[in-house]
C-alpha cells in the first residue's frame, strides 16, 4: 500500500465525499461512523449521507444564485454527493431535491464498494494526538458526540459553540385534502406543478398564528438557554414571535401562486409542501422547522385548511449543533494550527448546509490527497463558490463573532462595475465558472 490510509470520522456528506475524493486519488481512505452503534437525536438509519432535515439541496440555479453555481463546481469536480443527488432527484421547481432514502443507500452503495475505502462501525471518542503521521478528517458534523466535543475543547482551548437546529414535518399526500390544495410551483417555475399548495385566509392565518405562539415547545435545559440559533433555518414560532406578518414574508408568503378553487380571490398566505420520496407518497412541509411538542404539532398543524385530516409521517422536532470557531483555530488548507494532522470539514467547522457541507468535504479529501501524493496544496480561486466559502471559514469571518454561513454572493470578491442585481449575479457566475475550469485541470493531475 503506497500511501498510510486517512483516517476520517463521521460518514456523513462531508465525510463521505473527502473519502470518495481520496479514494478516487488513490489514497485508502478508513471512514468511522458511530451509528448504529450510538445513535443521534435526529438520525434514523445506519445509512451513510442520511439527510435528517430537508431532503433539498436548494437552488440548482447556476446562473444567478451562489448554491446552484456550487453545485456545478462540485459536479464538474466528480462529486459523488452530486452525482447521487441527480440519479435520485425529485420534481422541485428550480431546486434539486431528493428521495432521501435511495440518495443514502446509493452513497452507501458506491463507497462500500470502492476498494480503497473501508467503513467501520463505531464512536471515537477522542482527537487521534498521538499519533501524527496519520492524517485525520473531522467530519462528524452539527451532531458531534459530547465525548468527541469535549476532546475538541481541551485541545483547542476554545469553547465550542452551539446552535439550534430544527426539523420541519412530514405528511402523507393522501391526507391532504386537494378540494383546498392545489399543484402549482411559484411564478411555474420548473413543470409548474411541484408543489402542493395550502391556502389561508386573512381570519385563518390570523387564527394559526395565534395557535402556533400559545404552543407549548420544547423545554431547553439550563444551560441551553442561551444558545442562538441559526437564522437561516429558524423554527416557525421564533419566526413568528417577531410579527403577526413574518411568516407572510417568509415560508407563507402568497406571491407567485393562484388558487384555482377561487382564481379571482387573492390568498392572505399559502403554505407550500414539498415531494420528499419518489413514490411522492410523503411531503414535507417547506421552511416549516418547528420546536412544538408533537401533540401541539399536530394540533396547530391541522389549522391549515387543506390539511385538516393530515397525517404525519415525521413530525418535527429540534437538535443542537456543534461548530467550531475556524477563523481561529485552522489554517487556509483546513488544517487544525496546533495539530496540522488534523483537518475539519463540514458543518462541524462551521458551515450550513449540505452542498457546502458536501463541498468543504470535497476540498478537505482534495487538500489531503494533494499532501499525501507530495503535490502542491492548491486551494480554488477566490472568484469561485469553492474558494470563497473556504477563505470565510478559515480567515475572512470576523473569529468574534462567527456564526455558521451558506453560500452566497456576498462572501465572493465584489464586482462594482456591472449595474443591476440581476446582472451582477450572472457576472459572478461567469467569473467563477471561467476560473474554476482554469484551476481543474491542476487537481485533476491524480485522478
């Protein structure tokens, strides 16, 4: 064996794609995944890449918005996240979303079966220190064990931080009530019919919001009540207690979509459902994280006209995450400064969401390889999606206040000259699309 196998810990969408990019390299890869062994508070299988909140990958825009242009980055790299999430796609508008179950076993499949890559079952419970010449991955992401978190902390000497993260339900289609509900994506977008549709009116939305705020929630213990959460994926009942109208605004926004049970009646606010399985017997309810005990779930839930008789597959629910401080603590090629053995990827280092997950996993297994193979570790332009969420996590960010991020446009080098927010958006792309294929083939070298 050419090369001493990197050792990564944590199978999921960053774990596996840094396995399945060195593997592919030619370097062993050894993945340790404690599940089912030890089990987390959102997790359901023992299957590697389980999706536990949404089963979307978001926009696969890459024109004019900054998580489509990602995935185009990593499909163009050889993602196996990517490349899975399109063999198992579901209608979704212009998002790229999934069947979760055969998204995870087709992940599964393809790493058990790559012969450099050897899955072990079981927690580790400590940073490998001692033992240097191994270089090792953390990528046990926002559910990191508290035994593995506490070893992070007495090496770092920083406390980790924490966010909530919450879970939006799941519905049986059958149960929605489609004399109410109807199939329309906003603007018909996509095929114009990926969605289920629940509409409110002003007396009925005003009645769900009261509901929803004398909602009896999870209770947190002492010494979570202080931790924030992440803005990007708020519960429902946080969202709410800012304004009567937040939701309107939000995930209950009525634009871009008309009833057709009563065309000439203009919605107060619609609820949206999203297919989540291939048989499109299950759908979930978009950008509806909620914290409510689950007998209150149900309850508040059947408010909405159209889902009166609903029956839930998976109700919601909330978990912490467990990030850390990576501005501070690594360096540019994601190296632990103390330990430069050590390498983080995923959101425990402080990224949101699966493809940038997904993607910090991509350039960890990348950074790897090219260190193992005696290569010059050669990080993406800043101009690309890649390159720019890499340089926030590990210097841009402010260490003080740092706070998990998606993808955006604000994290890239500005473009000044072009007028227009829609412009503007379509020159980033093109920048980044034109630098990424000009760095490509310098890490394809030992594919």
């Amino acid at each position: 064996m050419p090369y001493p196998p990197i050792l990564i810990i944590g199978g999921g969408l960053a774990g596996c794609e840094a396995a399945w990019q060195l593997a592919q390299r030619g370097v062993p890869v050894v993945i340790h995944e404690m599940r089912p062994l030890r089990a987390t508070p959102a997790h359901h299988s023992d299957r590697l890449a389980e999706l536990v909140c949404s089963n979307s990958l978001r926009s696969d825009d890459s024109a004019y918005n900054a998580v489509g242009l990602l995935h185009d980055e990593m499909r163009r790299g050889g993602s196996l996240i990517l490349q899975m999430a399109d063999k198992h796609k579901l209608p979704a508008g212009g998002a790229l979303a999934v069947d979760r179950d055969l998204f995870a076993a087709a992940v599964t499949a393809a790493l058990e079966a790559h012969p450099l890559i050897t899955i072990k079952r079981g927690e580790v419970t400590a940073l490998p220190l001692d033992d240097p010449q191994t270089p090792t991955l953390i990528a046990t992401g926002p559910l990191t064990s508290d035994a593995l978190a506490q070893s992070l902390c007495s090496v770092t000497d920083e406390d980790s931080l924490h966010f909530f993260d919450a879970i939006a339900p799941i519905v049986e289609r059958e149960s929605i009530d489609m004399n109410e509900a109807w199939m329309q994506s906003r603007y018909d977008k996509g095929d114009g019919s990926d969605y289920i549709n629940c509409a409110l009116d002003k007396a009925q939305y005003e009645a769900f919001i009261a509901a929803l705020l004398s909602a009896e929630t999870t209770a947190f213990k002492e010494w979570e009540k202080n931790t924030p959460y992440f803005e990007g994926c708020l519960p429902i009942e946080v969202m709410a207690s800012r304004g009567i109208e937040t939701l309107r605004y939000g995930p209950m926004k009525p634009v871009g979509l008309t009833n057709p049970h009563a065309p000439e009646k203009k919605s107060h606010a619609i609820l949206q459902l999203r297919q989540d399985n291939a048989l499109g017997t299950l759908w979930n309810i978009v950008g509806f994280q909620t914290k409510m005990k689950y007998g209150e779930q149900e309850r508040v839930f059947r408010l909405i006209p159209a889902l009166k008789n609903a029956v839930f597959a998976r109700l919601g629910g909330i978990h912490r995450n467990t990030f850390i401080n990576s501005p501070r603590l690594l360096d540019s090629a994601l190296r632990l400064k103390t330990h430069p053995h050590i390498r983080f990827a995923g959101q425990v280092m402080g990224v949101e969401g699966y493809v940038e997950s997904a993607a910090m996993g991509f350039m960890a297994g990348l950074l790897i390889a090219q260190e193992s193979l005696g290569q010059p570790l050669i990080p993406p332009p800043r101009t690309t999606a890649m390159g720019a969420l890499l340089a926030h996590v590990t210097g841009d960010a402010q260490a003080d206040t740092f706070q998990p991020m998606n993808v955006t446009f604000s994290l890239f080098p500005p473009i000044t000259s072009v007028k227009g927010k829609r412009e503007r958006k379509l020159a980033y792309t093109d920048r980044a699309k034109e630098a990424f294929g000009a760095w490509l083939p310098s890490i394809n070298g030992a594919v």
